[in-house]
C-alpha cells in the first residue's frame, strides 16, 4: 500500500519533469516557437493529470481510514 502511495505521488512529478524537458528543446519546437510538437499545447494536459492524481490520493486515503 506504501508503494502504491508513493508511485502514485512521485510519478507526476516525473511526468512533469519530463514534458518540461521534452517541450524546451528545439529538437521538439523544430526551432520554432509554440508551432512544434503538438503545437505547444502539450502543458495543457498538466492540470488534467493533477485532478486524476489528487482524487485517486483521495480514495486511498479514504480507502484506508475504513479499515
């Protein structure tokens, strides 16, 4: 239960880490700003992968007080 906890905390982080890498680069910008890699929209998906992580934290949590 402890891994799971911590896979699930530690993994947005990474996952953040590596689009932030992903998106600075010019071989991902082709040199260009904002008309690169998916068209310099990618950032969008952060603040949906933060509501995913924050309810499933929430139902470990709660999952956990039950026992």
């Amino acid at each position: 239960m402890k891994a799971l906890l911590a896979l699930v905390v530690g993994a947005p982080a990474l996952l953040t880490t590596g689009v932030t890498l992903a998106q600075s680069t010019n071989m991902m910008n082709d040199g260009s700003r904002g008309a690169g890699w998916m068209g310099g929209y990618a950032g969008a998906w952060m603040p949906f992968l933060l509501v995913i992580v924050v309810v499933a934290l929430v139902v470990l949590v709660l999952k956990g007080r039950g026992k």
